[in-house]
C-alpha cells in the first residue's frame, strides 16, 4: 500500500467484517447462528420496530444534556463527555460515558447543523476517523456548513473500551493458525478463541452485555439532542451504515440526510453474511490477480496467468508459511506466519491503491524470505503500534458482533461441514474466513439480537452507496439494504475498493456533497465510474 498512516484510513475509514475475525476473533462479523437455520433465505428476517416518538420519562435526563467543550490535543477540535444508561430497559442502573469530538463549521454560508460521521467496524474509532481524516478532509464545502461531529459508540476507543488481552498476548492470538490441519491444531485455535472471549468477560462483564448496535443507535440519539439537532445528519460507511440504518429504523421521524456508503445487509444471518463476504474477497482479489499479471513486478504470475493460477500460487506460498514461517525484521521478534500473511493480503484488498504496495511485499517475502512488508500491512489492519501495544478495535468488533446476532457455527463439526461452501467463494481465503467465524460460539455473554430488516417508514430519502468489486461489503447487499428502506436512494460506484465516497471519483462525491448540502437525494439507481 502506501504508509501505515494511510493504510489505517482505509481500512479503518470501512472495517470488515469477518475478516479480522479471521485471525484474531472478530473484525466484523464473526457470528451468526449455530444452527441449520442460520443460514436460511433473509426473507424470514422480522422488520426492526421504531421506537416511540416521545421521550420516556426516565430517559429525559440524559435528553437534556449539554456538552461541556474543552480543548483534547488537537487542533481545530473540542471534545466533550456525554452519558448514556448502560441498559435502556433499566436506565437507573448506571450511565456509560461517550466520548464526543467536534471541528466546528468554517464557514463561509449558514451553518447546517452537525454532521456525524463512523468509519465502521464495528470498533473504529469515529473520533480518530474525525480528527485525521474526516474533520480535514472532507470536501471543504462540506466542513463550511456542517459542525464535523464524532462520537465513540459504546465500548469503543474514547468510550470505556473493552479490552481483553494485553499486547504480547495480542501477538500470540494474532499468529494462531486459523486454517487447522489436524485435531491438535484445530484445539489450539479453539482455546484461543476461548482465551479471547475470557478476556473480554474478565475486563468488562457487566458492559459485555451492553455494547449492541441497538444500542450504539439510541446514544447517537441522545448524541443529537445534546448538539440541539432536530434530525440527524450523518455519513456511514461499512458497519457504520448498519449503525446509521438501525438509527433510521428506530427513529424515522428523526433521521435526516443519512449517507450509507458500503452497505450491509442486515437481514441476513452471520453465517450468510461471512459466506457472501468471504465471495466479495474472492471479488476484490481476482481484480487484483488479472492487475498484478499485467505488472513487470508481479511474483504470483507473468502475463497472461489466470486468476485461478495466482490463486494457488499464493495458496501454495501460505502452506510453505504454515510449516516455516519467516523472518520479518521484527524488534519483538515475531515472524511471518501463514496467519499473519493472510491478514496482510486481505488488508490491501481494501484500496485497489495498495496493490503495489502488496505485489512489493509479496515479492520480499517470496523471494526473498523478508515477511517485513506483509507484516507491516497486517499490523496496519490490526492496528498494532510500534511499540507492541493494540488499540481496542479487535476487541470491541468481537463484543459488538458476538451481541448482534447469534454464532454462525457452534462447532468445529459445523465449520468442517460448511468448509466446502466457503472453499467455492473463494478458494484463497475461504477456508481461514470459515474458522475465523467460530469464535463466538466461545462468547461469554449470549447475543441479544437477530437478524432484521430495517424499513424506516415515514424517513426522509437515504442514500446507499455500493461499489460494484467492494471486497468487504458485496454490492449484493447495497442493493438489498435499498430494497428494504422504503426512501432509499441506491447510489453505484462502478469500481474497486471498499466504500465510495471521497475515494477519487467526481461523480460519487459531488452527488453526495449535492445531497448533503442541499437535500437533493440522487435519482434512485444512479451509477458513477
């Protein structure tokens, strides 16, 4: 790719979903039901209900805050505290604290309230989304007009984050080998997974318990009242549009100009949405198999090799990881495993710009034996420091997803058994995707929601944004998402990469910043390049 800098906008501007459950117990969506039925037509998804209009009484106190703005380090931004109940059928039983950011608008034209944005995961961290990339970057007309506003949603970075291992026993839960050859390394990755799950229990047992999507949408709710907005204005990108879509579905009279970009489909089960994701992966890398054929530098094939070629030439690399990993001029002294290099491929998969970034490391580690380059993007998509140390990300996309929606497998009988499934999506990463999704059926806390379609009758118009070889979000479920929200207007992005918005193409972004800044929704079905 480019820098480490550059890789963590991306990745983390639209997290995945069961990839980095891949390796490390949940990025995204390592869940869903452990039976059968899991994995059945979305039809059968009930509609998400909205809430009532009024304000219960007992939830008026946290509706009437008002952010205390301070100074937090950077500049141009304040930052602010606000509470929520920690359980909202029981709001007396204590508060969570959320942490909140804003860059005030710039000017010059009329203020239009505040814009919220989330960079997905779950377990990105909006503020650190706001203050490096969004709070600057977003198009300067955009910032002129709109209070550029963040907040960490619960169990998340600023906002009393889970954690659950510490950074050397990150290391270690981050090279376990997630495509078991035998009994004995099938029990190992089990007791990783368990290890994992513990940790989390051990850290936050009664937040565990309240870290919801669900939730997540009710605190932005309070979020807006306390910025003094009648309706919310807000940008989503990857888990972030199921974030925006769920707000849209419990407050629809509430919900305002919504940007969905890189959207899931939340009426499916976990093990369908790790199946459909696991074929936009398959997607994304035989884009980059037909491009890295066509480059001088390409170490999996000369011109004219078949995807199919690159694929097991690639695969054949990870099993010589498997038995031998290599060096990779680590200060802690880890090596390249076939874990660890799978990461760093799937990573790059994400920005079709970082693909001579990933041919670069490839050929380092491949003919060369240095694992330094595939690390490196690994450790960017783990968000590893320097200095060893994690942010809370992995740990908070496992406590969301694991309370979103029940296991995808209970067993390792019922990965085995669906290994074939995931090895047709794609041949390359299926097999390390299928286990990856067993790591919430060692969850120590029982998930609380279910899969469900989300109408949002009587919302104003929402725009959804699909790219057409998105790796993380299949297009299928953009399209599926629209075709559930009664105002949706389905944007297409006719391209590589995961999400659209802000991303090089002219025609997505002054569509979107036309919709922001004057209500004017695109014409349903329109599709840029």
């Amino acid at each position: 790719m480019y820098t480490r800098r550059t890789l963590r906008r991306t990745r983390t501007g639209a997290t995945l979903l069961a990839v980095a459950a891949l390796l490390v117990a949940g990025c995204s969506s390592g869940s869903t039901t452990s039976s059968a039925s899991s994995a059945g037509p979305a039809a059968e998804a009930a509609a998400l209900k909205p809430l009532p209009s009024s304000t219960p009484v007992a939830l008026t106190p946290y509706y009437e805050q008002k952010p205390r703005w301070r100074d937090c380090g950077a500049p141009g931004f304040q930052c602010a505290t606000l509470k929520a109940p920690l359980d909202y059928a029981e709001p007396s039983a204590g508060d969570v604290r959320l942490a909140v950011s804003r860059k005030k608008a710039t000017g010059p034209g009329k203020r239009l309230g505040s814009l919220l944005v989330n960079p997905g995961g779950p377990g990105g961290s909006a503020i650190g989304y706001l203050q490096s990339y969004a709070g600057v970057g977003y198009p300067a007309e955009v910032r002129a007009r709109y209070d550029m506003v963040a907040v960490d949603p619960r169990g998340v970075a600023r906002s009393e984050p889970v954690e659950c291992l510490d950074g050397p026993e990150t290391d270690a839960y981050t090279r376990t080998d997630v495509t078991p050859d035998d009994e004995r390394e099938t029990d190992t990755l089990v007791e990783a997974f368990r290890t994992f799950a513990e940790g989390c229990g051990a850290d936050a047992p009664r937040l565990l318990r309240h870290v919801s999507t669900v939730e997540a949408a009710r605190d932005m709710d309070i979020v807006r009242a306390a910025l003094g907005d009648e309706k919310l204005t807000y940008v989503g990108a990857s888990y972030g549009t199921f974030l925006g879509a769920t707000y849209a579905g419990l407050f629809p009279d509430r919900a305002g100009r919504l940007v969905l970009d890189g959207a899931l489909d939340p009426s499916l089960p976990a093990r369908r949405l790790n199946l459909e994701q696991t074929a936009g992966f398959d997607t994304a890398f035989t884009a980059f198999a037909k491009d890295c054929v066509r480059q001088s530098d390409c170490p999996l094939g000369g011109a004219g090799t078949s995807p199919e070629t690159v694929g097991k030439n690639l695969k054949a690399f990870f099993a010589e990881l498997d038995a031998r990993p290599i060096p990779a001029g680590d200060a802690d002294g880890r090596r390249l495993t076939e874990s660890l290099a799978t990461m760093g491929v799937i990573a790059a998969m994400y920005d079709e710009g970082a693909w001579q970034q990933l041919r670069e490391a490839l050929t380092s580690a491949m003919k060369e034996n240095d694992g330094s380059g595939l690390l490196l993007l690994s450790d960017s998509y783990f968000e590893r420091e320097a200095d060893g140390a994690y942010t809370n990300l992995m740990f908070a996309n496992a406590a969301v997803n694991c309370l979103d929606l029940p296991p995808a497998f209970g067993s390792p009988d019922e990965v085995r058994e669906a290994l074939p499934d995931f090895e047709k999506a794609s041949p390359v990463f299926g097999e390390g995707l299928a286990w990856a999704a067993l790591n919430c059926a060692y969850w120590p806390v029982e998930a609380t929601g279910e899969p469900q379609r989300i109408e949002a009758k009587g919302a104003a118009p929402i725009v959804v944004v699909g790219t057409t070889r998105d790796p993380a979000t299949p297009y299928r479920w953009a399209q599926a998402l629209a075709g559930q929200l009664s105002s949706a207007r389905l944007l297409t992005y006719e391209g590589d990469g995961h999400t659209a918005y802000g991303r090089g193409s002219e025609c997505i972004d002054s569509t979107i910043n036309n919709y922001l800044l004057r209500g004017t929704p695109p014409t349903d079905g329109k599709r840029c390049s």
